[in-house]
C-alpha cells in the first residue's frame, strides 16, 4: 500500500494474511475489533484493504451489509436495555 500524507502506515501484510483479512471481513461472525486484534489493521485501513482487493460492486455490497448487520445489532442493543430498566 502507498503512503499518503495523514493517513496511519498500514501494517505490511504478505499474501495469505492479504486473503485471510479479506476472509475474515466477509464473514458475518468477525468483527473490525476481531481483525484489528489478529492482523493490526484498523477498521479503516480494513476498508481500504477491502476497497482495493474486490471489484468495485463487490465492495458497495459487502460495505451495505456490514452496515445492515450493524443497524441491526444496534436495534438488537437498544431492545435489550429498554428490557433491562424494566
């Protein structure tokens, strides 16, 4: 990856560990903190990784997801809480 002036060095990552974070980002059951914890990237240099690895559809769709299964996680929290102050 290129280094561009204000934006965070991006671990140097080889080909398997490349496939690996791309495997874990698809996958509904791993989180940014998950990869963040294993491989060092952030949820945005995971984007980036993300956004330079798959085809340009490829990439809006995966992004619509995770922001879908966020929103429903965060519906999901806020249920649970308004459970609890009962």
């Amino acid at each position: 990856m290129g280094k561009r002036s204000g934006s965070v060095q991006q671990p140097e990552l080889n080909e398997a560990d490349v496939s690996a974070v791309i495997e874990m980002a698809l996958s509904d059951h791993v989180s940014f903190a998950d990869i963040e914890r294993e491989y060092g990237l952030s949820d945005s240099q995971t984007k980036q990784l993300m956004r330079s690895s798959l085809k340009p559809s490829s990439y809006r769709n995966w992004r619509k997801r995770v922001r879908e299964f966020s929103d429903r996680r965060e519906h999901y929290k806020e249920r649970n809480r308004a459970s609890a102050s009962c």
